[in-house]
C-alpha cells in the first residue's frame, strides 16, 4: 500500500493463490482499467477475506462496475473497502451496491456475508444465515430485510450488549441453573465470543489503532513544531 500499482504487478499477485487472506491495494493509484484487471485477479484468490481499495481514484461507475463484476463471476470476498475514493453521491452507490448484493443473494446456496466499507459506514449481505451466527441474529432482531447498512462500531456494541444479557441472565434467571440452562448459555456465549474474535471485528480494533498512533504522532509534530518556533523566538537575556 502507499505506492502506484501497475496492472503487471497486479497479476503477479494472482501467483499468491489460496495462501493470500489479506490484500491491502490502498493509496495505490488504481483506477477503472486496473480495477477490471483487479477482478480477474481475485478469481484466483479463494481464500481471500478482506480487500482494502481505500483512497484510489476509482469513481462511483468503476467501483460499481467492481462490485457488479464480483458478483456475476460469484467472487465472494467477505470485505471490501472503499473509502477515500471519488465515489459521488455515497447514498446512492449504497443502493446501486445493495441491489448487486441482492442479485448475488439469489443465487446463493451456502450461507455467506458480504460487507462494504465506506467510513464507518458498511453493507452487509447475510444471505441464508447459518442459527446462531451473529448475521443471523441481525436478521432476528431487525424487521427490515437484508441488505442493512449498520456501522461496524455499532456491530461491536451489539456484541458487547449481548455478552451483558447473558450475563444478566446467568445471575439473575433460575433457568441457568438448569443442565439444558447451563448448555444453552454456554453455546449462546461460544457463538458470540466467535463473533467478537472474528477477522472483521480484529480489522476494526486495527483500524481503530491506526487512526489514534496516527492522531498522536501529529500531535507530538505540532508540539515539537511549535516547542522549536518558540526556542528560536524567544529573546536573549540580558
């Protein structure tokens, strides 16, 4: 990441096959034609579970044409980032996004997700969610049919929310004391703590990392920018 990427360099990266999990392409200067070329390059890559696309120049058409492209050859890669590219108007690139998702959906046999990212903001496609996984919880707990756009943030609180109701229920429900109690909240638990443990979630707190070394190394340049001005400002003594 940080450096342009040419369309040769691009499919010298198919070579990594199944071993590649993460490709960071981000601040690389891809535009549309390196994004057709980008597709036919993740074919090769099956094991792959996130993309991050961030801050390139791909326009609201190309990064479109991206996804739609994904879907039709059933490329399914559980994350994708985009943000920090010239998509236009972000509401709606979601809605053009979530149809292609929908598309995909139809033809989907095994459970899958897909999820978008722009900002904090993401699509997340769940369809034929396994019981008990947390995209199957999202479908319980919401009345409106997926794709949702939910923040990832607020993925994580709804995982926090849920480790604190089965907490609750622990001390405070005698059915918990129960063996079939007892081996229902210790699946309940194992299902959310998978959750909490999962890629997309360890992205996330990475992310979150990122984002505050990178405010506190600007900070520590503004003091020491302006700790040197006023050392050679201040006035001799006398």
């Amino acid at each position: 990441a940080g450096s342009s990427v040419t369309e040769a360099v691009l499919r010298l990266i198919a070579h990594a096959g199944s071993s590649l999990r993460i490709l960071d392409l981000s601040e690389c200067c891809l535009d549309d034609d390196g994004a057709a070329v980008l597709v036919t390059v993740l074919d090769s890559l099956p094991n792959l579970q996130h993309l991050d696309l961030a801050h390139n120049n791909l326009d609201g058409q190309a990064a479109l044409q991206l996804i739609r492209s994904l879907c039709e050859n059933r490329i399914d890669i559980p994350s994708v980032r985009l943000d920090g590219n010239p998509l236009g108007d972000v509401e709606e690139f979601r809605h053009e996004v979530a149809q292609c998702l929908v598309e995909r959906g139809e033809q989907v046999v095994a459970g899958g997700e897909l999820v978008l990212h722009i900002e904090d903001d993401m699509i997340r496609w769940c369809p034929k969610a396994r019981e008990g996984e947390f995209a199957s919880r999202l479908r319980e707990e919401s009345d409106s049919p997926p794709p949702q756009l939910i923040a990832i943030k607020d993925m994580r609180k709804m995982g926090n929310a849920r480790k604190r109701e089965l907490d609750k229920y622990e001390r405070e429900n005698p059915a918990a004391k129960t063996a079939g109690g007892r081996d229902w909240l210790l699946r309940q638990r194992k299902d959310n703590q998978k959750f909490m443990d999962s890629s997309l979630i360890s992205l996330y707190r990475q992310e979150i990392k990122h984002r505050v070394a990178m405010k506190d190394a600007a900070e520590a340049e503004q003091a020491a920018l302006a700790g040197s001005v006023g050392g050679a400002t201040a006035p001799a003594a006398s």
